[in-house]
C-alpha cells in the first residue's frame, strides 16, 4: 500500500449473500437474503527470493441490508480466511 509494500491489498467491493437453513428460525423463514458493502484487505506472505508470495490473509467487514427472509441476513459481517 503506498510507498512500497506491495504485499498489502485493500479494495472495497459490493456484496450480495444468501443463506439456508434447513431448521426454520421462530419467525418460520428458513433463508436470509441481504445486499450491501464492504472492504476487504488481503496481506500477502510467505516469498523469498525464487517464489512470489504463496500465502495470504484475508480480512473483509461488510454491512448488508436485508432484502428477503430472516433478519439474520442484515447487519455487520466479518470474514477472515488464512490461505496457507
């Protein structure tokens, strides 16, 4: 980012998510459905001299509205992912 470390990545992206659950929540909807947006970081590890970087973490924070079902598909979203 900036001056010269190429190993970290920041972007922010739109986001659309749908879940199911086969056990119906107290209010009898079984999916969830919600659109918003986020940002994701991504920092790149693991290079040496002969390999470009074969590791990474991932990091997205994402806020959805609900667009159908269950209220479970609205709110503050956190994602990690560590890619070995």
């Amino acid at each position: 980012m900036g001056g010269g470390d190429s190993r970290l990545v920041l972007f922010p992206h739109a986001v659309l998510g749908a879940d199911y659950n086969s056990e119906r929540t107290a209010s009898g909807k079984q999916s969830s459905v919600g659109a918003g947006v986020g940002v994701s970081m991504r920092f790149w590890f693991r290079e040496d001299r002969d390999h470009a970087p074969r590791s990474y973490l991932d990091l997205s924070l994402q806020y959805r509205a609900r667009l159908a079902g269950d209220d479970r598909g609205k709110g503050v979203f956190l994602r990690a992912a560590l890619v070995f």
